[in-house]
C-alpha cells in the first residue's frame, strides 16, 4: 500500500483507519478508484485492526472476505475504518467501512466489508 500512496490515520485496540489520495494508480478506465484499490484498503484496514488483538508475537492473514461496493468516486481520498468484531483464539471476525472524502468534504460511503482473520505465527 506504500506504493499506491496510503497511509495509517490512527490505530487502537480493535480499530484501524487508513486513508489512500485519488492517483493514477489506483483507477479504472473510467477514472474512478478502482474495485481493486478499494478492495486493498478495506482488507489493510480491517487486517491492521485484528493485528492490534493479535496474540502476542502473532501476525494475521486474510482467511476471506466479503466486500459490497457501494459508489466509485473520483478525486479526494478514501478513508477506510476497519473493527474487530470478534477477537477469537483461531479466527477473528472483523468489518471495514470506505468512505470517500471529496476535495470539499463531502462524505460518501463506498463500500463496506467483513472478513475473516486468522494469527498465524511470526515467520521472520
């Protein structure tokens, strides 16, 4: 996500915010952002949010999710907010909601999402 420009907001325990600005890199062919893009920072987002609950020396990896989108926007940014629903030893349940944030303020959701998590041990 480095490369496509996003950013971590804030994080707590159980929540995460991620912003990514409107670029080049992150359209489709008709200008808006990209499903994939949206798809990307949901997933980090709620991904960051289970990690905050993660047992210690833990990381996490996606088991699925399942996303709707709502709108594409162009210009401005999307704000992804992503929360633990269910901090599980084996399995953690957790949702994303994606706003776009247009160049005036304006906010509009995007897309919402749940997947499911699962630690793993720390490899490296």
């Amino acid at each position: 996500m480095q490369h496509l420009g996003a950013r971590v907001l804030r994080a707590s325990v159980g929540e995460c915010v991620i912003s990514l600005p409107y670029s080049d890199k992150v359209t489709q062919q008709q200008g808006g952002f990209h499903g994939g893009a949206i798809g990307a920072l949901a997933d980090i987002a709620g991904g960051y949010a289970a990690l905050t609950q993660a047992p210690h020396g833990m990381e996490v990896v996606t088991v699925e999710y399942k996303i709707n989108f709502l709108t594409s926007r162009q210009g401005g940014e999307l704000r992804a907010t992503g929360r633990v629903v269910k901090a599980g030893q084996r399995i953690m349940v957790t949702s994303a909601e994606v706003t776009h944030i247009a160049d005036d303020g304006t906010e509009t959701a995007c897309a919402v999402l749940q997947q499911t998590i699962m630690p793993v041990p720390k490899s490296y």
